[in-house]
C-alpha cells in the first residue's frame, strides 16, 4: 500500500529479452516472499541483527506470477526454487503459473541450529525443482547429493554449494539467478533489485528512490 492507501503495483526490474535459442535451460530462483505484507525483518535470536531490521521488499504471490518468466525459459528447461516452509504451497502455484510441472525436493539445506516455530523447531529451507518440457541435456553428474549441511550466513544468504551443485548437474546449459543479490557469478547470468545495471552501475532500487526523488 502506498501512503495514502493506493495499491501500488510492484515494480520489478527488466528482464532479459531473448530470442527461442538464447533461452535459459536452468533457472535458479529465491523470491521474496511476501509475510502477510510486511517487510521481511530479522526477528529476535535470528542470529544477524536481532531486531526489526528491514532486509528487502517482499513480494505478493500474484505479483510474483505475473513476472513473464516463461519468456525466458527453454522448451526444456529446469527451474530450482528456495521456499521458506509456509510457502510451500504458494511455491509450487507460483512454479506452475511460470509454466512449469512441479518435481521434487532437490535440495535439503540443514542450517546447522535451529530456530522456535509452532509445531517442531526449525532447522531446514527446500530448494524445489520444476520441469518445463524433458530434462535439459547433455547433462552432468548424477550422483548430486540432495542434502546440503552449511552453517547460515547473512540474513536469506543461500549456500553457494547449492549453486555449485546444480552446476555439476547441468554444466553446459544456460542458467540465470533469479532475485540474486550477487551480480558476478561464474557461468551464471543474474537478475534482481539489489543488481547493479551494467551501464548505470546502479542497482534497481537505487534507480527507483533516484527517480522518486526527481
Ligand atoms: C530472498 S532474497 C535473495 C537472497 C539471495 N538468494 C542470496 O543468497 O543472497 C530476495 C531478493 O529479491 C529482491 N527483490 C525484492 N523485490 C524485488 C523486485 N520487485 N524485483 C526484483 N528483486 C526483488 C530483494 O532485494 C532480495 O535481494
């Protein structure tokens, strides 16, 4: 909601335009999820900040959807996805708005500690992966292992191993970051709010507060 109670659609920043054969095969997402419209925030014993400090802006389920990420995905292509455990099911809506058929848990990440919750005490995050058309190929290694025990780091921050991982998997296709934060990442493109514009140098937002201040 903007200040005087209009609903302001959600910008995001341009992606990629691509002709059939430049098409991504693997794409490697972690959305913001939206908490109920609220900003995402560190909560107590979160183990960053502690208190209510804002991290990113979250994202309506919808306004996730209606991102064209289809226009970017392969015939045959494979999309990996980070949910939180309450999305779960909003992440495997969002998986087939994008125009792909759900799969299976392709990655377990154990936190290393837990965290309080209303029924058990949390350790884990699934990464989901959906398939659009067969699995790419040629592909890598089939022996990945599903389950990744790293230590968190920074608040949302996911283990590059998981990266590494689907790398081995399908070293030879084209693959983009979805609501990556890093913009320099080996044989990966990336795209997001927090990714500094190749001519600019300014990330989305910046742009956006800029452009809110002229
Ligand atoms: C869950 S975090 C991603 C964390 C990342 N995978 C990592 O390991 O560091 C979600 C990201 O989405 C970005 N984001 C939020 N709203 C966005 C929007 N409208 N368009 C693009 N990116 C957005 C946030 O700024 C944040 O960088």
């Amino acid at each position: 909601m903007g200040a005087w109670g209009i609903d302001v659609s959600v910008q995001f920043p341009l992606l990629p335009t691509l002709d059939a054969d430049e098409r991504y095969a693997v794409i490697y997402a972690d959305p913001p999820w939206d908490y109920k419209g609220q900003l995402q925030h560190a909560g107590p014993g979160s183990g960053d900040s502690g208190g209510a400090v804002r991290h990113y802006e979250t994202v309506k389920l919808q306004d996730l959807m209606d991102l064209d990420v289809p226009s970017i995905s392969a015939n045959d292509s494979l999309l990996f996805m980070w949910a939180t455990s309450p999305h779960l099911d909003q992440a495997i809506d969002l998986g087939k708005a994008w125009g792909f058929s759900w799969a299976t848990v392709a990655f377990v990440w154990d936190k290393q500690r837990v965290n309080p919750g209303f029924y058990t005490m949390s350790q884990c995050e699934l990464c989901l992966v959906f398939k659009r058309g067969r699995i790419p190929t040629p592909r890598g290694a089939r022996n990945v292992r599903q389950l990744v025990s790293e230590a968190r780091a920074e608040h949302s921050r996911k283990p590059v191993e998981v990266r590494r991982r689907i790398e081995q998997m399908f070293p030879r296709q084209r693959k983009i970051e979805l609501f990556a934060r890093d913009a320099d990442v080996h044989g990966w493109d990336t795209w997001g709010a927090d990714i500094p514009h190749p001519q600019t140098e300014r990330t989305f937002w910046q742009e956006q507060r800029e452009a809110a201040n002229t």
